[in-house]
C-alpha cells in the first residue's frame, strides 16, 4: 500500500498529486485564465484534506 492509502485513507483519489498535476495549478493561476481568482489557498493535494480552509 501507499503512503496514502495507509496514512490518508479519506483521500479522494487515494494518491498523490503528479508532479505534472502540481506544475498544472501552477500555469493556471498564472496565466489569464485566473483573472477571476482572488487571495486563494489552492490545494493539490488529492482530497487529502477536506475542509475548504
């Protein structure tokens, strides 16, 4: 089992986020696209955590 699996089992997806999952958060709130998105806390954590602060 994964590290996830054992030590987070209320995971959504039941793994970590991709490196290449991370890199995608991070050209979305720089680029246009996040024009709208304002003094946010953006998780990339799979569901890990679920509360929305």
């Amino acid at each position: 089992m994964t590290f996830v699996k054992e030590n987070r089992p209320g995971s959504l997806i039941q793994r970590a986020a991709s490196v290449e999952e991370v890199s995608n958060m991070a050209v979305y709130v720089s680029s246009p696209l996040a024009s709208a998105t304002t003094v946010a806390a953006l998780r990339v954590d799979g569901g890990v955590v679920d509360t929305p602060f």
